[in-house]
C-alpha cells in the first residue's frame, strides 16, 4: 500500500504543477474559474475536462469527488486526451471513483503511452528503479517485452524491471521471472528464482525447482531430493507434478519401481487431459501392473490418450509384438463396433479366453446378446457375462441391464440395481453415472434420494471421462442447489454453465475408425 500511495502522489504532483497553471491564467476567482472550466468542458475541450477531473480528484476549487473526477477524464479520454487517459489509468488502479481494476488500469496507462504522455511513462521507470514500485515494475515489464505503449521489444530492460519487482518479495513476480529465465534457457537463474520459491511453499517453485534437481538441468543432479520437491508439489496440486511422478514410479527412474503408487500419481494427471499419462495408465490395466489387469479400462484410457496427442505412440504400443493379445482385443472391438462383424468379432474375442478370459467372456457375451445378430444367442451370452461378472466390473455392470431389460434371464430390477451399485463402487464410471441418476432422483425401488452420493458418484465417473450429458446435467443442478461434498464451489456458476453444456463424446469408437 505504501507503494501505490507514493505512484499516486507523485503523479498527481506532476500534473498538479501544469494543469492549475493553466486554470489560473483564466482567472483570478473560484466563481469565474469554475463557471469558465466548465463552460468549456460541456462545450466538448478536453484539456478544460482533464482540469475539472483534476479539480474534483485534489478537491481544489471543489468539494472532492473521486466519481465526478473519473467522468470528467472519461470525457476527455475519449477525445484521446493522453493526460486525461493516464488520470483514469491512475483511478482504476487505486479504486478511486470506481472498482479497483489492475487489468484495466494497466491498459489505460499502456493506451496513455501510446498517445504520447511520455512524463507519465517516466514517472513510472522512477518509481520502479527508485522505489521499487511492484505496479509499475511490471507494466513496464508488459510494456518492453511485447513493444506496448510505443515502445521497442528490449527484453533485457524488461527483465530488469521484472526483478525490480521480484526482489521485493512479491511471489507472482517471483514465479514469472523464474519462468522467463527458463524459458530462455537462463536455467542457472531460474533454479535460483525457483527455489526461492519452494523454500516458501510456492506450488510453481516446488514443481520447477524438483524438476530441474532431478534432471540435473541448471544445477547439480539430485533425483531423491527432487523427487521430495516433485511430490510436494503434487500435493499443492500441480498436475504435472503428478504426471512426472507416475512416470518416475513405473520406470523406477531414480526410485525403486512402484506401480501402485505409479497408478495413484497417473491418474490424477490422467483425469486431467495429459495424454502422456493416459497411455502409461492404459499400459498398468494392460499389464496388470498397480491394478487387475483390465483391458476394458485399458482400451478406455488408450482412446483418451489417443484423442489428447498421443495417437502415434498408441499405434506403435498396438504395433509392438509384445502387446498383440492387446491388438486382438482392439480389432475386435473395431469389428463389432465400427464394421458391425459379429462372426469376426466373436473369433477375435475367443483368442483371447486364455489371456484375458473375463474380458474375452464379456465382449463375446455382448456380441451374442446384440438385438441385430440374428445368429445371437441370448442365454449364453448371460451365462458368459455371468462368468466375467465374477472378476470384471464392466461386466458386471453389463450384467446388471441384462437383468434389467431380461435378456437371457428372467427380469430382476433389484438384482440390476444391486450389480449396478457394486460395479459403481468398484471403479466402473458407466455404472457411477447411472448410479448417481438414481441416487439423484430417488426414484428407483429400494432407493432414497441422497444427493451426497450422487455428486460423489458423478464425479468419480467425470475422472475417467465417463461422465454423459444427462448425469452432467443432473451434476450441475447440485452445483446450483450448493450439496456440500462438492469441489470448486467459488467456481460454481463456470461449472454449471460448462455441465449445462455438456457434449457426450466416444473417444473410443473415434479412435477405432481411425486405426
């Protein structure tokens, strides 16, 4: 506050010292003076609106008035009056006359350099080198490293200004200058600048400074003690902290090899649209490495990966002899989804009972359950989907809407209810959506509603990219109705308006057209 009070003062006694010379050479007396000045700003002079603003900001030949001084300038501004430009800049900076506004005040200030208020661009530099200014050191920092205010790109200059700014201690300049200094290569000052950071528990500063110990970039290699500063970092929620980690855990870079831990890490980086993680969580389910071995789950997360700039890497996994049970499962499912090939679809299916006999069991199930497969047989595909229920949660939840529609079986809404509960709980994002519409609703048989659970519930599915366009609505509806458990509530009104607007996607029949 110190600060501002000094910007504001010097400013003002710049443009005092002009602009009431020029209101006393008009007159010698308040009544004439005032009558005059404003004579003329009504008539549309913009230097006469810049003084009457001046007069209304002191409180000199008027009673102080902060709204009535911005009106005045605001009238002036729009004739491109740079004094009157450079006055509002200085009022929306310090919320006087209007809400405080630093984005704006700063465009003003930007805008009033442009049109040639060079006194005001070098009241700035002063209280930037001089005192330190944090306003002024970085909208002189925007000013010179993206040529604003009519002024040439100099980075070296704005980089100065920006460590004005950060050697005050002011942590969002801190992590700026840290990231300016890494993104030009400038590794050993940004190492420096980032752990200065981290000392003081900055999430960005925790997450570069670990990052550039573990991979020796800038300063000497230390992967255990990097590993500390990344982990801290997860915590503090930076997601890429969490995607270095699941790739350090599950090649054991560093550390001994942890897939469970791996899987923890990756899935939270995972959730979060980073493709790279998608495709080493798809490999976990693949390999059964940290979790059950799931190929449904796995061609899941692959289809994300996919779909987030990873589709490259997913063809060569598919391609690598390694992976060819893999690679059977994914023709299958383009044989039965995309080709409509129920014969070639069931053969593929049955090469892999040995392999992933569950998996296998529930894709045959469904191919002979389908109501287009003149061939299908329906109390087989029970007893197979049966079978696979035992150890796959897709195919349990698969077996539920067997129960519920009778194919194959008797019909048993309690029983469909009850498989549909279970899968949910197990992990099954399908499964939680229709879970959380009943719980939502309250309407099935056996169930009250319990608008707790199906937040939990929907956004358990949201993670794993499951969550459709009606749950996502229904999920909003708890955002406005404020249900306790849910995150990000000073975010609610952008979370609705984004659930509101909800588009199903199937990133995996997108992914098997193109394969």
């Amino acid at each position: 506050m110190k600060n501002l009070h000094l910007t504001v003062c010097a400013v003002i006694a710049l443009l005092v010292s002009s602009l009431t010379a020029v209101a006393q050479n008009r007159s010698n007396t308040r009544v004439d003076t005032l009558s005059v000045m404003l004579q003329r700003a009504n008539a549309g002079d913009d230097v006469a609106q810049n003084i009457l603003g001046l007069w209304y900001y002191t409180g000199n030949k008027v009673d102080k008035d902060y709204e009535k001084a911005l009106k005045w300038w605001a009238l002036a501004a729009k004739k491109d009056n740079a004094d009157a430009i450079g006055n509002m800049a200085m009022c929306y900076q310090l919320g006087r006359g209007a809400e405080a506004d630093s984005a704006l005040a700063s465009r003003l200030y930007i805008k009033a350099f442009e049109k040639g208020n060079d006194q005001l661009l070098q009241q700035h530099i002063r209280l930037s080198e001089e005192k330190g200014n944090v306003f002024s050191s970085l909208l002189l920092f925007d000013v010179y490293s993206h040529a604003k205010g009519g002024q040439q790109r100099d980075m070296e200059k704005a980089l100065a200004f920006l460590q004005k700014a950060a050697e005050t201690g002011h942590t969002d300049s801190q992590v700026k200058l840290a990231l300016q200094y890494f993104n030009m290569h400038k590794v050993e000052d940004s190492a420096k600048w980032f752990k200065a950071l981290a000392d003081k528990g900055q999430a960005t500063g925790l997450y570069y400074y670990g990052y550039q110990l573990f991979r020796g970039i800038g300063i000497e290699q230390n992967k255990t003690t990097g590993i500390e500063y990344l982990k801290k970092a997860a915590v503090a929620g930076i997601i890429n902290a969490n995607k270095m980690l699941g790739t350090i855990y599950y090649e054991g870079d560093g550390i001994d090899a942890d897939y469970a831990t791996a899987v923890g890490y990756l899935k939270k980086a995972a959730a979060s649209r980073q493709g790279e993680s998608q495709l080493v969580l798809a490999k976990c389910y693949m390999n059964g490495k940290g979790v059950e071995k799931d190929y449904a789950i796995a061609v899941q997360w692959l289809a994300e990966a996919y779909a987030n700039n990873q589709a490259d890497m997913v063809v060569a996994l598919l391609s690598d002899s390694k992976n060819a049970a893999m690679k059977t499962y994914v023709d299958g499912l383009k044989a039965y989804y995309i080709d409509v090939d129920y014969v070639a679809a069931l053969n593929l299916f049955k090469k892999l009972e040995k392999d992933i006999p569950a998996d296998a069991q529930m894709m045959q199930a469904i191919c002979m359950a389908d109501a287009n497969n003149t061939k299908g047989n329906a109390k087989k595909a029970f007893r197979l989907m049966t079978t696979a229920a035992e150890s796959s949660p897709a195919a349990m939840f698969a077996l539920s809407k067997m129960y519920d529609d009778g194919i194959g079986t008797d019909k048993n809404t309690d029983k469909a209810r009850e498989l549909t509960i279970t899968a949910a709980d197990l992990g099954e994002g399908h499964a939680q959506c229709l879970a959380g519409d009943w719980y939502m609703e309250g309407k099935r048989d056996g169930m009250v509603q319990d608008m707790v659970k199906a937040v939990d519930y929907y956004l358990k599915a949201e993670k794993q990219f499951c969550l459709n366009s009606a749950s996502a609505k229904h999920l909003a509806e708890c955002y406005r109705l404020g249900i306790n458990n849910l995150p990000d509530k000073n975010k609610a009104q952008l979370r609705m308006e984004a659930l509101k607007n909800w588009q199903d996607t199937d990133h995996l029949k997108d992914m098997l057209r193109k394969l």
